[in-house]
C-alpha cells in the first residue's frame, strides 16, 4: 500500500487532485463522550454555562469549516453541509455526536466529518469538566463516505 501524503523519497506532500474529476462527496462520522449519569443529566438540562448540546454543535460546524486550518495536508473545501446530531444516551452513559459533511470537489470530506466529531465532543468536554474531569472521549470513527474514485465505504458494525 502506498501513502500518498509522501513522495518517493518519502517527504510529506499535499496530494495533487487537479486531474481528478469534481463529484458529490460525503462523509459521516461518529464518536462518544462517556460520562456520569448525574453529568448526563447536567448536559441535558442545561449546564452553568449554558445550552451544552446547542454550543457543541455550533462548535462542530465551525471545526469541520476549519478542518485544513488544522490539518497540515488537508486541502481547503467548499463545504455545502454540515449537521451534527448530538443523542444524548442514557445506556453510555453520555452523548452520543455523528457528523455529516458534504462537498463537490475533487477529495472527500472524511477528514471534516471527522474533525466535528471531534470539535463537538471537545467541546461537551468542556462545558460539562467542572461537573466531572473525568469523561471520556471514544470511538471516533468515520462510518460511511460517498464519491469520488474510491466510491462507497461503510464501516462494518
């Protein structure tokens, strides 16, 4: 298998797209922030600084908008769509946050997607530390991407 963020000598390059053709593409991903019931709780309610949920998911929008900022070899996309969708769940206990971002261009947006799961769990980390330091972050993982070369990918379950 060859990476291709690295050239033959193996210095890091940004991967040339020109050629490529411009398709829809789309990516979902996913992961967790595990907590207390009590600060489950908290989050649901509406914590000391204010619409847990509401900011997280700003802040996930705005991560998957910034994503190239954030990662050196990542190309700037025009992102069409992002929508986060934060489930509280009370069997984690925790939050559950899945991300879908959609572009056309000529690269996927896995790394966007990823990126606002990301951003948003980080950010109900935040809001909710003062409660309890010790959440978790887990499982963030891409489950599905569409277009381009490659086509579909589904994460299997």
């Amino acid at each position: 298998m060859t990476l291709t963020h690295f050239d033959a000598s193996g210095q890091a390059h940004m991967v040339d797209v020109s050629a490529k053709t411009e398709t829809t593409r789309e990516a979902v991903a996913t992961g967790c922030v595990i907590m207390s019931a009590a600060t489950l709780a908290l989050a649901e309610g509406g914590a000391a600084k204010g619409d847990v949920l509401g900011v997280a998911r700003l802040a996930g929008i705005m991560g998957a908008k910034r994503t190239a900022d954030l990662i050196p070899l990542c190309h700037p996309l025009p992102v069409a769509k992002v929508a986060l969708d934060l489930v509280p769940d009370p069997e984690l206990p925790g939050i559950r946050v899945t991300a879908t971002v959609r572009t056309t261009g000529r690269t996927g947006v896995e790394m966007e997607a990823l990126t606002a799961v990301t951003v948003a769990c980080l950010t109900i980390y935040d809001m909710l530390k003062a409660a309890e330091k010790s959440m978790r972050i887990e499982g963030v993982h891409l489950l599905r991407k569409e277009g381009g070369k490659s086509g579909l990918y589904e994460a299997h379950p």
